[in-house]
C-alpha cells in the first residue's frame, strides 16, 4: 500500500514537472506568488503616482485662482495617471487619482466668471470717441492738405537735388512725409535735432523736431493718448505735413559716434501731425497746438461717466471699486481722488502718478477688463486702537482708554484689500493682488500704493 501511494506522488509530480515545462500550469503557490508581487507593485506605482497628484493639487491651491505659465508637478502626474488608467482601467484607487487630476487640471486653468455687459461699457465709449476724433482728424488734415496744395510738393521722393535746385527755389515750399518714424529715426546733429525721412538715393528730409512746431502738437498727441485713445500706445510712425526752411549737411545716425557719411537733407518745420485712423495733431499761428476734436472730448467722457466723486464715508473695498472705475472711465480727477496726498506731494509725485494712469491705461486695455475685492484687513498702524477687536481693551477701563488716545497720537490706520482680474472671456487673470490703503484720525480711506495692477 505504501508503496502504491509512493508510485503516485512520484507520478503527480512527473506529471506537474512535465506540465510546467510544457506552459500548460503553474503551481497554486507559484500563481499566489506572482499576484502577490504584481499586487505588491501596482501599490507602489499608485502611492508614487499619489504623491505627485498631491503635490500638483499643493501648487494649484497656491496659485489661488490663477494661472502659470510653468506648472513643476503637472506632467508628471499626468503621466503616471495616465499609464495607471490605461493599464488598470477598473481599478478604483487608479480611478480616485484619476478624478482629483481632472479636477486639478480644470483649477489650474484659472478661476473663470459672468462677464457682465456693464463691464465692458467702458471699451466701447472709448472706441466711439476714438472714431470721432479720427474723424475729425482726418478732415482737419485734409483741410490743411487743400489750403497748402499750390506750394505742396506732389511726391516728397525722390527729394529735389540740392545741386540743381537752390535753398530760393524750395524754400516756403510744403511736403507730405509719410514715413516718419519717431523716436527710431532720431538723431543729434551739428546744427540741431532731427528725424531722418529717405536714404542716399533717393534724398533726404530732416524734419526738425526740436522747435515749438514740433514739441507741441506732439505732446498734444500725447494728452489724446492719455485721455482718449490707449490703443495708440508708443507711437512710432508718423504722417508730417512740413515747411521746407532750409538745408543742411548731417550725418543722420543716432548716437553719438557717427560712422555713416555725410548727407545733405532738406530741413522741414511740422505743421501737422497725423497717426491715421487714429488723431491729428497741429500748431496754431499763436503757438499753441491741439488736437482735431480736443474741445469736444471733455463732454463727451463727461456722459459716459458713472462715478464722479470719492464719498468721504466709502470703505476700503468701496475706494477700490471708485479707483478702478475711474481707470477704466478715463476719469483722471477721480482716479487723482482716490490716492494718499503723500504721493503727489512733490512734481515728480504728481509724475509718477502720471506715469503709472498710463499703465493702468495700457492694462485695462489689452489685459484685463474688471476686478473684484476682497473683504479689507484693517489695522492700526500708528495710536490707539480703541475698537472691540484689540484685546488690550478688555483690560483697560474707560479713563486708560482715554489716556493713551491723548499719549498716542493721532490714529493711523491700514487696509489690505485683494483684488483679482478677469480678462473679457472673464477668465481669471494672475494671482490676487495686494492693496493697501490708509486713513487718519477715521477720515477717508485713500490708496497707498496706487502703481500696483489689479
């Protein structure tokens, strides 16, 4: 009998061998063991696929809303969810990470709202202001061109040659530039400031821009940008509509060492200035300049306004929404309301403010178009904080109060309020930004740090 049982065993045995080799089976405790290892390994792949989703959802939340240019950890979350899903499509925990990652994705796009038409009312005032003014531009010019047309050269190139035709013959003589660019094309030179219109072969203007002539219908460009028109932007080519005074020889290159040869170029005096589609610019005979249609415009904005004073009583949050509707309304009175006196103590205060109108200009033009604000964080900053919130009170009677109100001095205090900006499909824009208000003695909230985007 035992022996009988031997036989057996050895044949199951031969037989399991035999099999094995064959491909045909594995043995339970093999098969329990290579699902134990793939098990084993699948965990692993999901813990280190976890850890990167987690730390892609740590750099979404800090963005708060925003977006970025480079995300560190989005790829390669991604990559290990992806092989995880394609590989173990029914596989819950794989499914999980799969899910956060989606959601991860859609927040790292930015945070999106309902444009609302009110908040683009702004661009289109501007826009038919700007048609009005291009308009009555263009009709200003060529009024100018028709009253100068029997002394107007017909083409400006090629430029008369000055070895066959004198300074008598041309002088008082007017030409239409219409390529010059300013300030590309700029030069110093021996005998004043100039810039350059043509090329050796076929002659040269000098147009004369450091004269009155000149300065004043291009600054009044300048108040038409700033009042009306941020699309223009830096303007760089012009149409001038010149006198020819004189001649002069000059090597037209910028800068100080010049390496170019000596030409000799025709010196004209502006009369106009146009940027087409846009505004024209000219000098009266009394020396003043302005712009086609500059009479008009305070009016016209006057209308569209929908803010016109900073209430004394407004709260911080309510400060910001007069100062970025001022920007957007090209309310410059308004927008110079809202900011601490402080900062435009000095001329070059009041400068700087200017300055940065233009860029809020230029950003409420081509970046974004509304922002919202936070709840302010007010503190005091400098005296006595006599409110519920300071925990000093709660230890001190009404005379300590009244005390250290007199010792302290006058009451400084500072508001933090966080704005964040949409573009027109109302997509989020950045990360929130911080501004900062101050007020003294409780009077009006005013805003500090005026230059910071929304």
């Amino acid at each position: 009998m035992i022996i009988k049982k031997s036989v057996r065993a050895a044949a199951l045995s031969a037989m399991l061998v035999l099999s094995a080799s064959a491909g045909l089976a594995v043995s339970p405790y093999d098969l329990q063991r290579k699902q134990a290892d793939e098990a084993s390994r699948l965990k692993t792949r999901i813990s280190q696929a976890e850890y990167h989703v987690r730390e892609f959802e740590k750099e979404v939340d800090q963005a708060r809303g925003g977006q970025k240019m480079v995300w560190r950890l989005k790829k390669p979350a991604m990559d290990r969810v992806q092989e995880l899903k394609i590989a173990y499509p029914d596989n819950a925990d794989v499914e999980k990470l799969y899910q956060r990652v989606r959601v991860a994705l859609m927040k790292s796009k930015g945070d999106y709202t309902q444009i609302q038409p009110e908040w683009l009312a702004y661009k289109h005032n501007e826009e038919r202001l700007r048609e009005a003014i291009a308009a009555a531009g263009q009709k200003r010019w060529d009024e100018l061109l028709a009253a100068h047309k029997d002394k107007r050269l017909e083409t400006a190139f090629p430029a008369p040659d000055s070895s066959t035709v004198t300074l008598d013959e041309i002088k008082g003589t007017y030409v239409v530039l219409d390529d010059v660019q300013y300030p590309r094309h700029q030069f110093y030179g021996a005998t004043g400031e100039f810039v350059a219109c043509g090329k050796p072969s076929a002659g040269y203007y000098f147009v004369n821009i450091s004269s009155r002539q000149w300065l004043g219908p291009y600054e009044a460009v300048k108040r038409f940008r700033r009042s009306v028109d941020t699309s223009l932007g830096e303007v760089e080519k012009w149409k001038v509509l010149g006198r020819i005074d004189d001649i002069t020889a000059e090597i037209p290159q910028a800068g100080e060492e010049k390496t170019g040869s000596v030409q000799f170029g025709w010196v004209v005096t502006p009369v106009a200035l146009l940027v087409p589609g846009h505004v024209a610019a000219f000098a009266d005979p009394g020396g003043t300049a302005a712009y086609a249609g500059e009479d008009t415009v305070e009016a016209a904005k006057n209308a569209w306004y929908t803010i016109r004073e900073l209430p004394a009583d407004a709260a911080p949050e309510r400060v910001m929404e007069v100062f970025m509707t001022a920007i957007r309304e090209k309310n410059f009175d308004l927008y110079h309301q809202c900011i601490d006196p402080e900062r435009y103590a000095t001329e070059t205060g009041e400068d700087l403010i200017r300055y940065h109108w233009d860029r809020h200009q230029e950003r409420f033009h081509s970046q974004y178009v509304h922002a919202s604000f936070g709840k302010a964080e007010i503190s005091v900053i400098k005296g006595f904080d006599e409110s519920e919130q300071n925990q000093e009170n709660f230890f001190l009677d009404d005379e300590q109060k009244k005390t250290l109100t007199k010792v302290m001095g006058q009451k400084i205090e500072q508001a933090v309020v966080e704005s964040v900006s949409y573009d027109e499909n109302g997509r989020r824009i950045g990360a929130p930004q911080k501004h900062t208000l101050t007020r003294t003695n409780g009077g009006r909230w005013h805003v500090v740090n005026y230059d910071v985007r929304f």
